[in-house]
C-alpha cells in the first residue's frame, strides 16, 4: 500500500513538473507586427489587461520595413490641398481596382477610420513628415512616418509599459483554446517556460502570413515555383494555421504582394550589389525566356503588378537588359524610376557594380545581340532563338526613333534605344513583399466559420486576414498594407474589448 501511494506521489509530481504554465489575460494578440502592436495598444487603451506573443526576439516583424501609412480626408491632406483623397473617392478606388473581390463593409470600416488612426499614432508620439506620392501613378494617401515604420513600431512598444501590457519574445503560440465554440485562450512555448497556456476572453491573430513557408505558396499562389521573400523572416502562417484549426473560413490564401521580379544570386541583398540591383530594375527591355517582351516595363513601378506579369511567364523568369548608353545616362543624370521621396540624383558607380557582377558570374555581358542570347541560353536555361531577341531590340529601336511604343505603349519619358555595346543582361525570379489573405473576417475583423457566422472570440489582422485585396494588391493607393495592418488591429481591439471584455 505504501507503494502505491509513493508511486502515486511520484507520478503527481512528474505531471505538475510538465504542467503547462498559465497565464490570464483579457485578450492575447498573437504577433507583435504592425496590426498586433496596434491591437495590444488599443485594446489596453480600452481597459483591457493585454498579452501580446511573438516568437521572434524582436518585435515589429514587416512593420519595420515599411515607410508610410495610407490615410483618407486626413488633416494632412486637407491642409496640402490634395486632390482626389475623400473616403468616397478612396473607397471607390479600391473597391474598382478589386472589381469587388474584396469585402467592401471591410474596406469601408479602413477607409472611414484611417484619418483617425494617422491622429491616434499621433497621439502616442508618432511623428509624420507630409503626404506624399510615391509614384506618379498612385494617389496621394502616403504618409510618411518620420523614421519610417521602425520609428512607429518603436514608439508602440515603448507604449507597453504605459498601458500595462505584457510581451511576451521568442514564445510561439501553437493552437486556439476552443471551448463551446468559443476562443477562450491560446496555448504556446517558449525555452523559458516551455508549454504555457494564456487564458483570454478574446483572442486576436495578427503574425504576417506566410511569404515565408515555401510549402503554403506551392499549395496556394498562383505560381509554382520558388518565390524570394522581401522583408521579415519567418512569416510562415501560424496564425492562419491555428485559425483554420479553430474553424475559420479560408479567404484569399492565393493573394500574394508580389515585387518586381528580382535577382537570386548571393550577396544580392548586400550594400555591395545594391547598384546593380537598382540599375537593372529600370523601364529599359525586360525579355521572357523566349527573348519576347511582355510588358510596358513602366509598370515597374507598380511592383505587383510588374509581379503579376512575371509569374505569367516561364519558370518566372525575366530577363533584363541594359546597354551601355543607358548605363552612361544614369550614372548621369539618374534613374529612370527611384520610388518613394527620394530624389533623382545621378546614380555613379553603376558600371562599375556591373562589371563586378559579370566577374561574379552573377550578369552576362556581350558586344552582339546574337552573342548576348547565347550566353543567356548557356547561362540561365532561357530559349531564345537570337532572331527573335533581335527583332524585339529592333522593336525597342523603332520605338525610340518614332518616340510611340505601338506594342505595350511605354510613356515616351521612359524610351530608350538599345544600340550600345557592350550589352549586359541579368536573370531575375519572382519576388513577393508578403501575402495579403488568408481568413475571411468580417468589418469588425472578427474570423467567421464556413457557415459565415462570427466565432465568438476570435479575430484575424493584417495579412492574417482576407477581404481586403481581390487578386492583386491595389498599389495605387500606397500605405495600404501597414494601413490595413494598423487599422485592422483597432478594429479587432475595439470590437474585442466591447463585445467579450466589458
């Protein structure tokens, strides 16, 4: 008998030395990015004591990449004067671009409530510079972040201790504590603890899609192949795993933000090979692996929609080309397309860069169209028969001499001649910046089952959460992915906090 009651003693003691340890908390926001950093500060600035998990060692995730912040009717556009930025203009706008793929009570509730966001990060110390355009074919809804998004990120997590809330770093949440069809809590590891359990009334979702996990973009984009992911690591879908798990409805898991295509050789991402980088993403000739051009190469601008017309071709993979009059006219002058606010300034050392990228086997270069199309043909696995790539260089020529391009009708700003040797060409791949579905939710941001009722408890945010894009991520209004990560956040928090806190 005394054995049994020691053996007993023994195993009870084993059991609580692997008990999960638990936490309480109002709401747990998984992800501490830009649309988790925003619910965790709203839902505290409500009343609610507030846990907030992040499996990286650091918080911020893409929102530290970022540069500014969409907005409509904002104080700031008023006092600018811009045109063509009311909340009906806006609304119109995305739900257009969308064709109405998108939700449009969802896009109403961002819309109507960006101007208030742009004066609520104000409110905590985030500083904005001015309204500006980030290309000439976007409206003007930037607002750029005084430090960028780094500078925003910075300011909401020193707001932590101010509202009580607690972060919790390197903690992967796991799964959603379900009980009578209701989010309840979150369950989740970390080394420190191991196997925790963080008891909530409401659960929001917030960890940045998963441009990261090489196996849900082969399961759900639209292209097959590798796709190189821009900007934070490690959004691999947990959040979207956990809430599919839960019951959610899936929607728009294909979305994907995708970039101008771009080099994959190593090093690329380093300071020493940013020339080359920038100087072949330029509206000068882009070419198929047939040696065809399939695109106005202006649309460079509007990466994901030059993305778009990438994935369309072979593999991928895009080709592009520079002479050496080009290369000449922007070490001069400048490049034909910067981006953002930064200025056109002449853009020196790019040969230079060039020519160490040849030595590295990472660019092709030759004197003859025919040569040129040979090493591609040897170097990148591309099929082009040097007559075609010749007829599209004369085609490139023609367009320049009659300054009309009658293929894809490339501004006349952005024509160039392709006559000077030596030619240099680079294989570039597809490129995302993240994805943007993933759960259907409604406009409160709340996650709904296949039925389309809301589950109690539960909410997505950011790129977590679907009903925001159609196809394609709507470039022409900029600011809208951190914008729909902010405001996504507030309204998750809002709604959380008055429906299963108070």
């Amino acid at each position: 008998m005394k054995k049994i009651i020691v053996l007993i003693f023994m195993l009870t003691c084993l059991n609580n030395s692997y008990a999960a340890k638990v936490y309480n908390a109002d709401v747990v926001v998984v992800g501490a990015g830009g649309s988790g950093n925003a619910a965790a500060v709203q839902a505290a600035q409500l009343g609610a004591k507030v846990i907030v998990l992040e499996k990286q060692a650091a918080a911020g995730g893409n929102a530290n990449f970022c540069e500014g912040i969409f907005g409509a009717d904002s104080k700031f556009q008023r006092s600018q004067n811009l045109p063509n930025v009311s909340k009906e203009d806006l609304f119109n706008k995305i739900m257009d671009f969308n064709h109405y793929k998108g939700d449009p009570l969802l896009v109403s509730a961002f819309v109507n409530q960006s101007a208030d966001t742009i004066e609520w990060l104000q409110s905590l110390g985030v500083k904005i510079d001015g309204v500006f355009l980030e290309a000439d074919s976007r409206t003007y809804t930037w607002h750029r972040f005084n430090g960028l998004c780094r500078a925003m990120t910075e300011t909401l997590i020193k707001s932590y201790p101010k509202y009580g809330i607690q972060l919790m770093l390197e903690t992967e949440a796991k799964d959603v504590i379900m009980k009578d069809g209701k989010a309840v809590g979150v369950k989740a590891f970390n080394v420190e603890d191991g196997d925790i359990v963080i008891n909530a009334k409401a659960v929001i979702i917030g960890t940045g899609g998963f441009v990261s996990n090489a196996e849900m973009l082969k399961k759900y984009a639209d292209f097959k192949g590798p796709i190189t992911a821009i900007g934070a690591k490690n959004r691999t879908g947990d959040g979207i795993r956990m809430a599919l798990a839960a019951g959610a409805k899936p929607e728009g898991l294909g979305t994907v933000q995708y970039h101008s295509p771009s080099p994959r050789f190593a090093g690329f991402a380093g300071i020493e090979r940013r020339k080359t980088g920038f100087g072949f993403n330029q509206p000068v000739l882009w070419v198929n692996s047939f040696g065809k051009r399939f695109v106005n190469e202006y649309e460079v601008r509007n990466f994901s929609i030059a993305g778009n017309a990438a994935v369309r071709q072979k593999n991928g993979l895009v080709i592009k080309l520079l002479d050496s009059a080009v290369i000449d006219q922007y070490e001069k002058e400048g490049l034909d397309f910067v981006g953002g606010v930064n200025p056109r300034v002449p853009f020196t050392n790019l040969l230079r860069d060039i020519e160490a990228d040849v030595q590295a086997g990472n660019v092709v270069k030759a004197n003859t169209i025919e040569d040129l199309a040979k090493q591609l043909n040897k170097k990148f696995g591309t099929e082009i028969d040097p007559k075609i790539l010749q007829a599209t260089v004369d085609q490139t020529n023609h367009a320049y001499d009659k300054n009309f391009d009658d293929l894809f009708f490339k501004p006349r700003k952005v024509l160039h001649s392709f006559r000077t040797p030596p030619y240099y060409a680079i294989a570039t791949y597809p490129a995302a910046l993240g994805t943007v579905g993933g759960i259907r939710v409604d406009e409160n941001c709340q996650a709904v089952d296949n039925d389309f009722h809301p589950i109690p408890g539960l909410f997505v945010v950011g790129a977590d959460a679907g009903g925001m894009y159609g196809d394609t991520y709507d470039i022409i209004v900029a600011g809208e992915t951190i914008g729909f990560a902010v405001n996504s956040g507030r309204l998750a928090a809002k709604h959380a906090v008055a429906t299963y806190v108070k």
